[in-house]
C-alpha cells in the first residue's frame, strides 16, 4: 500500500499490478459532504487512514480590521 511504501521509504511500489512512482511530498485529500443526495459515507476502514479537517467562511470584516489597527489605523473596526 501506499502507507508502506511511504514507511519504508521506497520511491517505487506496486499497486495493482502496476509499477507507482511514489513522491513522499504529496499529499492525498478527499472532501466528504454526506449531506448531499445520492453521496454514500466512506466506510469506517478508509476513514480511518485520513484526519479530519473543519472549514468555514472567513469573517473579512474581522481580517480586515486586525489589518488595519496593525498598520496603526485608529478607527479600524469603522473603516473595516
């Protein structure tokens, strides 16, 4: 698997029958939104080999107010 590969410190494995170069800098994502129709969960054996990650909407107005009171603005959260 691709899990020992990376272990092992191997820049090639086979999977599936196929040689794979491996890169140890890469990363492999999956988004998961079970809330859609038609989407099944991931089986409990696969979620386990990723870490879980929250995102949200960043608050700008907030962003920008910190920007601006760091550059010295005095009345950042006005203008932000």
């Amino acid at each position: 698997t691709i899990q020992e590969a990376l272990k092992n410190d191997m820049t090639k494995f086979q999977f599936e029958g196929k040689e794979i170069s491996l890169d140890p800098r890469t990363g492999i994502f999956i988004t998961m939104n079970p809330g859609y129709p038609g989407r099944a969960e991931l089986p409990e054996s696969l979620k386990a080999l990723f870490r879980p990650v929250s995102m949200v909407v960043p608050d700008l107005a907030l962003i920008c107010e910190i920007m601006l009171m760091a550059e010295g603005f005095q009345m950042s959260k006005i203008l932000s």
